[in-house]
C-alpha cells in the first residue's frame, strides 16, 4: 500500500510524515512517495526522506497513491474512486468537504474525529499533541510582546514584581500554557466551565478561578458543551475581572464543530490595562476575543495588544511535524493487518465505540467520515449539518 505525502497549502508549514516514521511505516507494509520539498519548511530534506527509505517525487505522482495523508484537507485535487485521504477536515465547519469526496466515491478519515477517550486513541489523538504545542506556543508569543519581565527579579536597583497571567480554559492547550507560563516564573490564574479542572489547574501551578453555579459542563464526547448565554455572560464578567489587571490572557475556549465563544468582549478589552497582551487561540474560527483579528497582531485605542495568530502549531513546524507524524503513523499502522489494509466496521477508531460502551456518542461515529459515496451511517449528527 502506497502513502503520498504532499506539500501543504500556502500558510502551512507543517509536514505529515517526518523521515523517522518511514522505516515503521515499511515495516508494516506501507511504501512512502513524498512530494520533493515537502519537509522543507518542517527542515526536513529531501535527502533524509530518501535515506530513511522513502521515494521523492514529483506532487503529480504523490497525488496517485492509493492513500493520502496530509494535515489539511487538500483542497482543489480531484480524488479518484476508492482513494483514502487521511488529515484534519473539521466537517462540522466545512459539510462541502464531505460532499466532494462523495462525489468522487474516495474515502475521507478526519483525524479531528476521533473517538480521543479510547485508551487506544491516545498515541493517535492530533487534536492533544498539536493542541498542546499551541498552548505553549501562545505563552512564548504572549510574554515575548509583554512589556516588562515576567518572573520575580531582586536586583539592586529593586525588585521585580512577576507577570500576571490568565488562562481562560484549561483543556490541553490551556493545561499546557498555565505549566508554560508558571515555568516562565508568572503568578497564573485559570478558569475553565468544568468544575472537575480545579484539581488539573492546580496541578501545573495554576490558581483557579471559580465562577458561582459552575458545574462540569462537558459533553460525552470529552469536550466543553454550549452554554446559555446568561452562563456565558457570568464567566465572561468573573473571569474578565480576575484578568483586568493582568499582563497576558490566553484565550483557549473551542466548542467541537462550532465557531468559537466570545470570552473577551470589547468591553473587558477597553478594561483592560495599557500593555496587556492577549493570545486568542481561537482566531481560525471566529476568535474568543471580540477584538481579534484572523493572522494579524494590533494594538488597541486603550493600549492594549491583540494577537490573532491562526496557526500556532505551524510556528513550530519541526516539532509539531514529527508529533502529527507519530500520530498518523501509529493510526496508519493499525489499519494493517495478515490481510493487508483494511478499514474494518469494527475498528473502534475508525467507527466509534459500540452502543453498549460507556464511551459511546449518539449520532458520533470515529474518523471513518464517509467512503463509497456515502456518508458512515453512524455519523448521524454529522449528516444533519450535511
């Protein structure tokens, strides 16, 4: 079975397979045919993926390989009949896609989809590793924009007061930016509508922020649930407050498939000190931040900075490469078996759990989206947007 790994679209600077996942990838029976220069924003050469076993070629051969990994939906390539595509679609965002590999009968597994509370999914999960480089990413971005040192600082010219950090949400990106920022020697408050994340905050050196008639508002699927808006508005106002006197705010609040809650509203910004930095994590889909702008960094009236960077990850495209290689080599891995690749309706992973298993979702399948012209069947919430 032939993988084909391409260069990403313009804006990407990740890779999907790195040179180290070639020689696992052969041992299961699988042949790599990279894209010449497709590691090259990732600083992997095309000499290394030669050495490491793979072949280099031109993207319209890549393109012919029976399965396609990539990490974004490759947008304009006419797919042919039964070709399997691997990446992060975001259906839910963008139904069009599904419909297109319908059309063309190709097989599309959104590794976005995953069933992330199987234990097996854990090595496969991309959502946790790239999630997690982001979160320590927002926090270096953030403090290198902050206008005064972040740590403690006794000097004989006096002493140094520590940043003040927020962390609104503390998923894994928002875990991984408190430790980050605490490692930088901040004073860092977080909140998160999951009552459960106090002890998790607490753990990495947080201090959290409670919100009166919180509960663990989270769906079966792992992730937050919507709110009411009157919800919404009581965390906006407590969290907001905490943050008013704060020198960075890290927004990480993504609801699954829908555009991203508005934590930080134009008026908490206007309260906001001179010099504040806000990191909105959420820019690619809407933006927490009223003020966010998509892939720019402004400056506010009141002097306060706004950054919008939508692709954390891709800024550390070496390392973020080689864990989504990890991922999608391991997922690759378990679709081989005596028969050779399958994509088996009794694959957990690719079909979700059964419905007598506690971490089974009504109307969720797992990362098998459609195949045969056909959107899966267990993919009913799914098939509702479409």
């Amino acid at each position: 079975m032939r993988i084909g790994v391409i260069t990403e679209s313009e804006g990407e600077s990740r890779v999907a397979i790195v040179p180290s996942s070639i020689r696992k990838l052969a041992k299961s029976g699988y042949e790599v045919a990279i894209q010449e220069g497709a590691g090259k924003l990732s600083n992997y050469s095309d000499q290394e993926y030669s050495d490491a076993g793979a072949k280099v070629v031109d993207r319209e051969e890549a393109l012919k390989s029976p399965f396609l990994i990539c990490i974004r939906f490759p947008e304009g390539i006419d797919f042919f009949e039964g070709q399997v595509i691997a990446c992060i679609a975001d259906p839910f965002r963008n139904p069009d896609r599904i419909k297109f590999c319908n059309s063309r009968k190709a097989t599309l597994l959104s590794m976005d989809m995953i069933p992330r509370r199987l234990s097996r999914a854990q090595s496969m999960d991309v959502n946790s590793s790239q999630d997690n480089l982001a979160g320590y990413k927002a926090v270096l971005l953030g403090a290198s924009l902050v206008p005064k040192g972040i740590p403690m600082m006794t000097t004989s010219a006096g002493t140094i007061r520590p940043a003040k950090v927020v962390i609104m949400g503390s998923g894994v990106a928002g875990l991984q930016a408190i430790a980050t920022a605490k490692r930088l020697g901040a004073v860092v408050y977080a909140s998160d509508v999951r009552k459960s994340a106090a002890e998790q905050i607490e753990s990495v050196g947080g201090r959290f922020i409670e919100v009166e008639g919180m509960d663990d508002f989270e769906d079966e699927s792992g992730y937050a649930k919507p709110l009411t808006a009157e919800f919404i508005q009581k965390v906006n106002d407590t969290v907001c407050d905490v943050a008013s006197d704060a020198d960075l705010v890290v927004t990480t609040a993504r609801i699954f498939g829908r555009p991203a809650p508005i934590t930080v509203p134009s008026s908490a910004v206007s309260s906001f000190k001179s010099g504040c930095v806000i990191v909105d994590m959420n820019a690619d889909v809407g933006g927490n931040c009223e003020q966010t702008v998509c892939d720019e960094v402004h400056q506010t009236d009141g002097g306060v900075i706004v950054v919008g960077t939508s692709n954390l990850p891709g800024t550390i495209p070496t390392t973020a490469s080689m864990l989504y290689s990890n991922n999608l080599t391991t997922f690759a891995v378990s679709l081989m078996n005596e028969d050779g690749f399958t994509l088996s309706e009794d694959d957990d992973i690719l079909v979700g759990p059964p419905e007598d298993s506690d971490f089974f979702v009504q109307g969720m399948g797992g990362v098998l989206v459609c195949s045969d012209g056909k959107t899966h069947q267990k993919q009913s919430r799914l098939e509702g947007v479409l």
